[in-house]
C-alpha cells in the first residue's frame, strides 16, 4: 500500500496549521503500514529537530541512513545523523548558544563562552 498520501497529509497539517502532533500521527500511521517508508522516517526526524528532542532525531536519522536506497540520499541522511550527534555533544559540553528553526530546517548557531 502506498503510504505517502499519509505523510503528505502530515506535513500540509504542519505547515497549514503547525499541528506537529497531527503531522506525527499520520507519519506513525504509514509507519505502522510500512515500516520502510523513508519519507516518513525522514519526516519524523525533522518534525523531532524542530521539537527539540534531538536523541529520537539522531534515532530516525540513523534509521533513514539504513532506508537510504542511492548516494545522495545516504549523504543526506548521514549528513543529518553526524550533524545532529555532534549538536548532542557540543549541547552536553555547554558550547550551544540557540537552535533556529525556520520550516522544518534547522540551523544552529555556535559559540564557545562568549556573550
């Protein structure tokens, strides 16, 4: 069964009306009818960055990493996992300053003490 009407339904609630919870219900739902959706993994690792809960991103990402069917889509996954692990490291040592995110991208500003 096709499950990406699923995902697809997710991430318009996020972006029409910023239902993250809706957003991960849906992708949950394709998840539970296929486990190898990738475009749901990857969802739900993004809609998790833009939460904060950064070890369940590293997890999706790590999952996406194994569901990645070609190159680019493997650098893009492990772009994002050693990403994100690195943000866990830095964050636990004290150098993160904040966490913008626009959409469902990220960046993260650095700094090392500095006001």
């Amino acid at each position: 069964m096709n499950v990406l009407p699923l995902v697809n339904k997710g991430l318009a609630m996020f972006q029409w009306k910023q239902d993250v919870e809706a957003a991960e219900r849906c992708c949950n739902e394709a998840l539970r009818t296929d486990p190898e959706c990738e475009a749901a993994v990857a969802t739900l690792a993004q809609l998790s960055l833009q939460q904060g809960k950064i070890d369940v991103a590293v997890s999706m990402f790590e999952r996406h990493t194994e569901l990645a069917r070609n190159e680019p889509e493997l650098v893009n996954a492990l772009t994002y996992q050693y990403v994100r692990k690195s943000y866990l490291i830095m964050a636990a040592r004290g150098l993160i300053m904040t966490t913008l995110c626009v959409g469902i991208v990220c960046s993260t500003q650095v700094y090392q003490g500095l006001p």
